[in-house]
C-alpha cells in the first residue's frame, strides 16, 4: 500500500516575480548596471552555494544575469540541463525560465561575452553574489578566479562589487510560499530523526542507521544532502561518518554509546537541520549533563529569536549555560539557512581548551559573521546548541522560524536527547 504524501504546491510565477524583483531592489540600491548571481556545481553537498536556484527554481549550477528591467539570462554548466529543461515542458510543469534566455557556457570568457552582447557599457558597475565568504566551506567566496578573470578582462574598467548581504537583508525573510516548503522538510527531518532513533540498537551499523534516515526521506519526497554522525562511549568530531572517506568498516553500536549525527533534510531546496542524538541504554554521566546544558541553551535560543533582536543577541543568550557550565563546543550553537549567512560560534572554549590541541600547528577559531544583522519575522535557522565535558560530546536541535514575540519550532524529537528502544 502506497502511503500517500501532503506535497506543497510547486511555487508559483507570483513568487517568481518577487524574487527577480529583489534582483532589481539591490541593483537600485546599489546603482548597478547589472547583477551576477554565481551558482556553485551541482551535487555539491551539504551547504552547497546554489543561489542561481533561489532566481530560476530550475537544476543547479547556472549563472544568473540581470540586466535593467528584462528577463534574466541563465548561462549554464553543459547541455544537459537544456535536456532537462525540454523533458519539463514536455511533462508539463511550470518552469521559470523560457528557452530564449537559457545558454551553455559556463566560463568567465563565455560570461563576459554575454555581457557585451546585452548591452553592457564599457565601464560598468557589476553587482555580483559569489564573491563574499560563505561560511562553512567557501571561506574566499565562490566565484571561481578564471570566472571573475573572464568578466575583467571583457570589463577592464568594471567595479565589482559583492552583494550577497544586501541579498540575504532581502531574501532570508521566508514568503508564505516558501515557509510552506520549510515546514515541509521540516517534518521529513523528524521523520528521519524517527527512524533514526528506532533503528539505533546494540550490533547495528553506522551504515545501516545511515541507510534507515536516507530512505525515509527519499521515500517523503525529499532528498539529503549528507548525514554526519558519529558514535561510542564517548565522542568530540564533528563531520561525515570516518567509514565514508577511509577505508574501514561501519561501526557498530554497543551498550552504553551515545549516537549523534546532523541530518539535512530538503525539499524543494529548501532545508532544514536536525541534530539527533541517541542515547543507547546507560550513558556516560557527563554525557546527559552535557545533554541538560544544550537543551537549556536551546530553550533561551528560542525565547531570544524574535523579530527585531539582533543575531548577537540571540548568541550571547544561547550561550550561557554553556559557559555557566564551563563546558567546550565543537561546532556553532546557531546559524542560518535558506540562505546560510550568520554563524554563532559564541565566546565559549572549543577543542583548543583540550590536551590533544597541543599536537597540532593551529587549531583556530571559525569567525562569528552577522551578529549587527537585525532578525526579521520568517527567517529560518538551525539550532545546533552542543555541549561537552572531556571527550563527552552532546549536541541537539532542529530549525526554529523567527517570530514576532519569539521563536516557532518545526519540529521536537531531535531537540531533546532521545532514547534507543530495544
């Protein structure tokens, strides 16, 4: 029997016309003759820079060319997604984007060239999104070099100028449209995180925990970007599951681990976060009172998230029980989604605090961007409040929307320690 599945409806041209209208706000605003928006490879996961999607709701990694008050031109990766775009009309589905404004060829050369062809002066003035770091992973910014080489030397007078904050002012507030698709996936992550908890048991695999979380969101309509897990008696790393970059078996889980993992869950790209954590049978005693201080940090987190706080203050609350506690963390209590952008890290100790740091060349400290960004109702973050005692790591929480008195949560298993049931 085929469960059947309360899939939003696809988004529609009136948000279409919102979104390329915030294209034309920031060119305003900032006097630009035209606007570049860079799309990142497609299938690069998770935390991919896929803004291109945000202006053409169509296949990833594509660059987006605003010019004036006309249609965008969307000059992608190889013709392939050309294909695409003719087996969608043939299917019937309401697309974006016309066949007239879509060309292959992605490369700096080809863009300036597109440039030239559209009318562009000979000493413009070029917004563009890609430029400016993108924590986590694109730190120097997205836009390859050979990409910005391209326009410049079409351009050699051009003024370019990164905008992706004026971008994220605009867009990180959620329409009604898009919240829809939010809460969506918000409800495939707790249902991962589910089956998640019922599939984590003594003598099963890591892999097999992975394959339960993949399949439930698959079979949701959903996809995931990634899961990272990681699981003993004990644990301090965060990131992917060591079986999948080294040669070496799953682990299998004991008596007496503690389970924890990231799990992404998107529809429509559109995503949400969840950080499950299992606990299978008797745990580690710092292990639940690092579990106390991350859901305290996350019910201050919620309170603080309303509109008109600004992201620092969110931090700055949120963060107090674990520097009360005199814990460590390893990665950010909070940050944003859909679009990434402010990251909250806080002032409290990370893995430098421990006797192992020594070892190494430098540790380092990630930045905390955004704090002065003041918070808008319908922006969506991911709660990550962790905590850890030694080399007993805890971490929870999921995606919370700001509101106007205070944070609305979409979702609840995975923002308290959860229990294996065998």
């Amino acid at each position: 029997m085929k469960t059947k599945l309360n899939i939003p409806a696809p988004l529609t041209l009136k948000e279409r016309d919102r979104r390329w209208q915030i294209a034309r706000t920031i060119m305003a605003n900032n006097g630009l003759d035209t606007l570049i928006i860079y799309g990142d490879r497609e299938s690069a996961a998770p935390a991919p820079f896929c803004i291109d999607h945000y202006f053409t709701n169509d296949r990833l990694g594509s660059v987006v060319v605003f010019y004036k008050d006309k249609s965008p031109v969307v000059i992608t990766f190889a013709p392939m997604m050309i294909a695409d775009h003719m087996q969608a009309e043939l299917r019937g589905d309401q697309q974006w984007i016309a066949p007239e404004q879509i060309y292959v060829g992605k490369t700096g050369e080809n863009i300036g060239r597109m440039l030239k062809e559209i009318g562009l002066p000979e000493n413009p003035k070029i917004g563009i999104i890609g430029l400016e770091p993108y924590p986590p992973f694109y730190f120097d910014g997205a836009l390859p070099h050979r990409t910005w080489k391209g326009i410049m030397e079409a351009f050699p007078k051009a003024e370019l100028k990164p905008v992706f904050l004026d971008f994220f002012k605009l867009a990180a507030p959620k329409s009604e449209e898009e919240l829809a698709l939010v809460k969506y996936a918000a409800m495939i992550g707790e249902a991962m995180s589910e089956a998640m908890r019922m599939t984590v048991k003594p003598g099963v695999s890591e892999a097999e925990i992975a394959a339960a979380i993949t399949s439930t969101c698959i079979s949701m309509g959903g996809f995931t970007a990634e899961i990272l897990m990681g699981s003993g008696p004990e644990y301090m790393g965060w990131g992917p599951p060591a079986w999948q970059y080294r040669s070496q078996a799953p682990r299998i889980i004991r008596e007496g681990d503690i389970v924890l993992s990231e799990i992404f869950a998107l529809y429509g790209m559109y995503e949400t976060q969840h950080q499950a954590a299992v606990a299978v049978g008797e745990i580690h005693p710092d292990l639940e009172r690092a579990a106390q201080v991350a859901r305290e940090c996350y019910e201050l987190g919620v309170a603080s998230l309303k509109a008109g706080s600004t992201f620092g203050e969110v931090v700055d609350c949120m963060e107090k029980p674990l520097l009360d506690s005199k814990g460590w963390h390893v990665h950010p209590l909070i940050h944003s989604i859909n679009p990434y952008g402010p990251i909250g890290f806080g002032t409290a100790p990370g893995i430098e605090i421990l006797p192992q740091a020594k070892r190494y060349g430098n540790v380092g400290r990630l930045p905390n961007p955004g704090r002065d960004i003041v918070l808008q109702s319908g922006m969506t973050f991911a709660f990550e409040p962790n905590c850890a005692f030694g080399k007993h790591l805890v971490n929870l929480g999921g995606t919370v929307v700001v509101g106007e008195n205070g944070g609305i949560e979409l979702n609840h298993n995975a923002t308290h320690l959860m229990r294996a049931e065998y």
